[in-house]
C-alpha cells in the first residue's frame, strides 16, 4: 500500500488528468477504503486544493479552482512536449517581448523541477533541434487579451488598421477568434462598413477599443475556421486573384504549388482547378511559365492578355 504522501500525489495526479470521479472509483485506483479517501481528500483541502464533493449513491469528488495554481504533476512526455512547446531554443539577448517573457520564466520553472534524466533530454533537443527564420512576434500579451475578451464577449471594436501599404482605414468589426499561425497573429472578424470576413494582423490594427455595442456570431462562410483561414491567408491579402485550369492530376502539382499560394480543388482524374494570387501579373506569369503542364486561365481576363504580351516579348527575345 502506498504512504499517506504518495497517496496525496497520486490522488492529486488522478484530479489533474480527470477533474470528477466516483469516491468508489478514487478508492480502488488508490486501493484504500472510501473513509480514507474522506481524509485524504481533506489533507489536499488543507494544503489549499477546492475538492468539491458530492454524496449518495452517485456521490463524489470534482477538483475546482482555487485561489492559486496548484503544482503540477507531469509524465516525463509531457514535461518534455511543454519545454518544446514553450521554446526548445536560447532566449533573445534583446529581451523579447512579455509573451516571450513570460514563457521563459515558465521554462526556467520548469527546467528547475525536472530531474536529472529530463534536463539531459531536454539539452540534447536544444543540441540538436535548430529554430530555422523564427521571426519574432512584436505582439504584446496585453493586445491578445483585449482581442480575445471581445470575442468572447461579443463585443463591436472599431481600430485603425495598416495596410500592406502602410495605408491607415478605419475599421468598425465584429471580432470571431484570434489566430495564431507561427510568429504571427490574426484576428477573424466580421467588417459591418465592408459587409464581409476579413482577417486582421494584430501588429498592424491601431488604438482598438470596443464600441460599447455587442453582437449575434454569424455563420463562417467555410464552416469552420481553419479552412477560411487557410483561403484567407493563401489568396486574400493578394492583388490579383486568379483561376486556373491545369491539365494534370493535384498529385502532380505538389512541388509547384509550393511557389505561390495555392488552392488546388480535383474536378477530373486529369484536371485541377487551382486559385491563386500574387502582388504582380509578372509573379503569376513566371509561375505560370513554369509550370510544366498545359493550363487555362478561367479568370481574370487581364491575366490572360498579360500571358500573350510575355510569351511575345520572349518569342522576340529568343529569336535574336
């Protein structure tokens, strides 16, 4: 049978993986009798834990929120998957912004509680593991939080936004999700002047506040988030949009797709239908030119007159 303080940390590892359980199912995992389970639940109260309870038949224990984070009891896996995650890599010497901050403070923590047998695991991943164009987010926590309480809250922001051109628009939205996809951060909202999804980068919207209004969530044009983000940040914050039929199965366009933004959609066995964007007709000519396949321009027309005066001037130039 196990101590009265190994119990204590078992019964505290049991709450942080499931936060309810049965008083008969805690008392077989530990293998003791439901009255001492009573006291040693009462033993984790006076070291500061809420343990709720409930009796009857049904009866139990729900962990709750207390005044202050309790300690962690963590696998080895996943002691390891939280340094990955908070940043394998040495801190900046400029000091970073607080999110950085703050999750080097955490891994410090951290590193200081593992034993022996994790630090050197830990140590041969930074050896080993290199961060390759880690750009590093400008992005405050403080700015985070604002945006992410208004989306739970529902609340109408109106901001300042810069555009690819550093050109400044007013902005009035309704605030869907914040984003994260590696060093940078979006906000999915709604733009009631535009009447439209649009994304927002966090480092370019200036002086946000909310407008006092609130609002009913709508409907995501793609159904679920990822798959608008996905189109949003692939073909969106483009110039020029286009459409294009090519003459080969999605399988083959894998390397090519990698050069511009891309969504490939199979409508035939030998055909795929991909939508593009680049900040330039030249950008989507080279690409084009490149592209090893036979293909049709659906759209824009402008697309394919530029196509023509290209594939002439490099006629001309060829023939010299």
């Amino acid at each position: 049978m196990l101590s009265a303080t190994a119990r204590l940390i078992r019964l505290l590892s049991l709450f942080q993986a499931q936060r309810a359980w049965t008083g008969a199912e805690l008392a077989r995992r530990l293998e003791i009798t439901e009255r001492t389970l009573r006291r040693d639940v009462d033993r984790l109260r006076s070291l500061g834990y809420t343990v709720d309870s409930t009796s009857g038949v049904a009866g139990g224990y729900r962990l709750g929120a207390g005044n202050s984070l309790p300690p962690l009891l963590l696998e080895d896996e996943e002691a390891i998957a939280v340094a990955v995650g908070l940043g394998v890599g040495p801190a900046s010497s400029d000091g970073g912004n607080d999110i950085e901050n703050a999750s080097m403070r955490a891994l410090a923590k951290l590193e200081q509680l593992m034993p022996p047998r994790l630090r050197r695991r830990l140590d041969k991943l930074r050896a080993t593991v290199v961060p390759v164009l880690q750009k590093r987010s400008d992005i405050r926590l403080k700015a985070v939080s604002l945006f992410a309480e208004a989306c739970a809250d529902r609340a109408l922001l109106r901001f300042g936004y810069h555009d690819h051109y550093e050109v400044v628009s007013s902005r009035r939205v309704e605030p869907h999700r914040v984003v994260q996809t590696g060093q940078r951060w979006y906000l999915l909202a709604w733009d009631t002047d535009r009447e439209d999804w649009r994304t927002f980068r966090l480092d370019r919207i200036v002086d946000p506040e909310p407008t006092g209004a609130h609002f009913t969530p709508r409907r995501l044009p793609h159904g679920d988030i990822a798959a608008y983000m996905q189109h949003a940040l692939q073909i969106s914050p483009y110039l020029h949009h286009a459409r294009v039929l090519v003459h080969a199965p999605v399988a083959a366009l894998d390397g090519q797709l990698s050069w511009v933004g891309g969504v490939p959609e199979a409508v035939a066995p030998d055909r795929t239908r991909i939508q593009t964007a680049a900040n330039s007709l030249d950008a989507l000519a080279v690409w084009l030119g490149c592209l090893g396949h036979d293909f049709e321009v659906e759209s824009p027309p402008e697309l394919g007159a530029h196509l023509q005066r290209v594939a002439s001037r490099l006629a001309r130039m060829s023939g010299r």
